[in-house]
C-alpha cells in the first residue's frame, strides 16, 4: 500500500512537470508569445522618468547658472580635450553652495559651528 502510494504521486508529478516543462521548450524567448504579452523586449524608452526630468531641469535652472557665474570655473571649462577631475567637481559644488546659502536664516551652519563637540 504504501508503495503504491508512492508510485502514483512520482507519476503523477513526473507527468505535471513534464508537461509545464515541455511547452515552450522549442520556442525562442523573442518567439514566445505569452512573454511578449508581458514585457517586449525590442520596446525603446523614449520618455524620461520624474526623477531624470527633475535632476535635469535642476541642472539647467539652478546649478549651471550658478557655477558658470565663477571666472576660474568659466577658465577650466574653455578647454574641451581636458580630462575630468574629481577636484573640479568639488571646486564646482563650493561655488554652488556659496551662491545658493549666501544666508544662513535658513540652514544650521551657525548652530552647528556653536556646538561645542562639532563646531570650533
């Protein structure tokens, strides 16, 4: 009894997943239909998500205008075949957060500076 028990559940699974196995083995991914009903893989992506288009327009509204102010940026910014350094972006984001926090009402530089563990 057991045996038997045994028997019809290998078969019974044996053929179950056989079957889900053997479908679409013969079809290609590009081929198979229930796939493409999904997700198409030759699709493009023409739109931009929120988040490329808010980093985007930020770039062109806030931070080249304000870097493009500083005469030694302008300079480095002359010679195209220049490689990228890292200090130039550092150089860039100082000119940036001096133009756009020129008062501190409303950040915490000063409170932070007056702590004593932190600040000087």
């Amino acid at each position: 009894m057991k045996n038997l028990k045994i028997t019809i559940i290998t078969t019974i699974c044996m053929l179950g997943l056989n079957s889900c196995s053997s479908s679409n083995a013969s079809v290609s991914p590009s081929q198979n239909k229930a796939l493409n009903s999904v997700t198409n893989s030759t699709a493009e992506k023409n739109n931009k998500g929120s988040m490329q288009k808010s980093l985007d327009g930020w770039l062109k509204d806030e931070w080249t205008p304000t870097v493009e102010k500083d005469e030694a940026i302008k300079a480095k910014n002359q010679d195209k075949e220049r490689d990228f350094k890292l200090q130039e972006y550092v150089e860039k984001t100082e000119v940036y957060m001096r133009e756009s926090n020129s008062t501190t009402q409303d950040s915490h530089y000063k409170k932070m500076e007056s702590m004593p563990v932190i600040g000087k």
